[in-house]
C-alpha cells in the first residue's frame, strides 16, 4: 500500500480542506467517490482521515465514477452526511513538463 506522501507526488489530494470541511459541517458518516484510477489509494486515504479525525466513519464507494455529476444514489438508511469526490479538478501533477492537467 502506498504511503499519502508517494499517492500525492502524482495528485493533490486537498487532504486539509477535507478534514476542514468535515470539521466545518460536523460530519459524523462521509462517503468517499473516486474516480477508477484512484480507488487502489483509497485505503491509504482514509488511514491519513482516521488520523487526523476521530469518531468519524468513512465509506468507499465502489461504484462507477465518471465525473462531477455521477453522484451515487445513497440509500437514506446510510445516514450519509458528507459526500466527498475525487478526480474532477487538477489533481495530476506532470513532473517533466511541470504542469498540471485538469480532468474534463
């Protein structure tokens, strides 16, 4: 499993402004949606979350993910309070050319 320092040399993460916003809006559930490329790091993602907030439960969502507006359909019965999404901004990193590619 990939360290969080190794998964960000390729992609920003944004993992500060996550934890602010679960923080902000006092999320207990949070559903994590990433893009296929990204789903092998999930894991190490969510070890960095746990860290760095308690009493907080994530979930992966295994499903498809195709862009911004491919949001899951959430059973009400998970009680999800914060969805967050991966992969829809820059978040490629090209080292030798020094420049960053957005996802279309």
């Amino acid at each position: 499993m990939k360290t969080l320092s190794e998964i960000e040399e390729n992609y920003d993460l944004e993992i500060n402004r996550v934890v602010r916003e679960i923080k902000k809006i006092k999320a207990k559930r949070v559903l994590l949606q990433f893009p296929d490329g990204m789903k092998p790091y999930s894991l190490s993602i969510v070890d960095e979350l746990e860290k760095r907030i308690s009493n907080v439960d994530f979930f992966i969502w295994l499903g498809s993910c195709f862009g911004a507006c491919d949001v899951p359909n959430i059973p009400k019965n998970l009680k999800i309070d914060l969805l967050i999404q991966w992969g829809h901004t820059e978040f490629v990193k090209n080292r030798q050319a020094e420049l960053k590619i957005s996802a279309l």
